[in-house]
C-alpha cells in the first residue's frame, strides 16, 4: 500500500491508491521506518495497524509505503 500524504499537519491525510480511498495517520503516531502506526481507512471506517515499509518526500509532500497486516 502506498500512500501519499502532506507533511506538515498534526495529523497526516492522504490517500490510499490500492484500496483507492482516503486515509488519515492517526496524530499521536511517529512515522519512522519499520514502526507499526495506526490509521483510519475513510473507505471502510476502520482503524488498522500498518508496518512502514519507506518513506520519500519533500518538506511538503512525502510518499509512505506501508504493509497492512490485515489485508496482505
């Protein structure tokens, strides 16, 4: 799963090309490769723990590739 999300919210929004859906990094969560961070899936209402696979950006947009557990 990839997501492409601004960097310089609280909160990170962005969107979920795999499952073509909104998505949101849940505030309190540090993005840092190969943490677990919980995200909410606009698309199925749900929370979820997803691994970070790499992270790629600029100070304004970066590009988090994530492995979703639950939905291998």
């Amino acid at each position: 799963m990839v997501l492409i999300l601004p960097t310089f919210f609280y909160a990170w929004d962005g969107y979920d090309f795999e499952n073509s859906s909104h998505v949101e990094i849940v505030k309190e969560n540090l993005v840092h490769l190969g943490w677990d961070i919980e995200m909410y899936g606009y698309g199925t209402g749900e929370y979820k723990d997803v691994e970070v696979q790499s992270i790629r950006g600029s100070r304004s947009v970066a590009e988090v590739e994530v492995y979703d557990y639950k939905n291998r």
